[in-house]
C-alpha cells in the first residue's frame, strides 16, 4: 500500500457475545473498552468511540487503507477475546458470536455522536 493513500471512511460495527448472553460485567466492559481502544492504536486503527454492553459492543472507527471491514472485526473480535479469557472478565471460556454489523457512517453525523 502507498503511503501516499489516504481514505476517510467511518465504520460503526456492532458485534455480541455468543447466544447474545449477558456475561460482561461492568468492570469487564471497562476492561474492555480500555483494551480496545490500546489495541486498535496499536494496530493504526483510529478507534473514536466504543460503548461495550453487557451482551454486545459498539465501536466507531476510520478504517485504515490497509485493511478490509473483514480483516479489521476479525482483529477487534479475536484480540478482545483473547484479552478476556486470558483476564478472566468472565466465569467461563468467553466466545463472541458469530457475525457482525458494519455500517458506513457520514462524517457530517459524527460531531452529533456522543456515545453509539
């Protein structure tokens, strides 16, 4: 890719935990929030917002010219999970669901956002 590309696409993705259970806690989505938005740093992805839910999360980012909608849920969802089993934010071995929601967002919306 060069580094003289540039694109300015806003994607908010919507992904749930497995069967759509209520297994993250409230310290567990603080956790999380915190991780997601490090780990999406570290991976050159401009995460502006993340809202976790007890059941499914919420997330705002500029997709960066290297990576497809696929490649940047499946990094999002993998290293997540990852964090939380290896942190034991749950009772029992954590699973997302399979799937997700991608939805493009116009950058004259995003200054009305205040959390998704």
């Amino acid at each position: 890719m060069s580094k003289h590309s540039h694109n300015k696409i806003w994607i908010h993705f919507i992904w749930e935990t497995l069967d759509k259970q209520k297994i993250l806690s409230r310290p567990a989505r603080v956790s999380l929030s915190e991780f997601l938005y490090n780990y999406a740093k570290n991976k050159n992805i401009f995460m502006k917002i993340n809202y976790i839910n007890a059941d499914h999360v919420h997330s705002l980012i500029d997709l960066p010219t290297n990576l497809s909608i696929e490649e940047c849920i499946k990094l999002l969802k993998g290293s997540s999970s990852f964090f939380i089993n290896q942190n034991n934010l749950t009772n029992n071995k954590f699973f997302w669901g399979k799937g997700y929601g991608a939805f493009s967002v116009s950058p004259s919306l995003l200054r009305r956002l205040k959390h998704i």
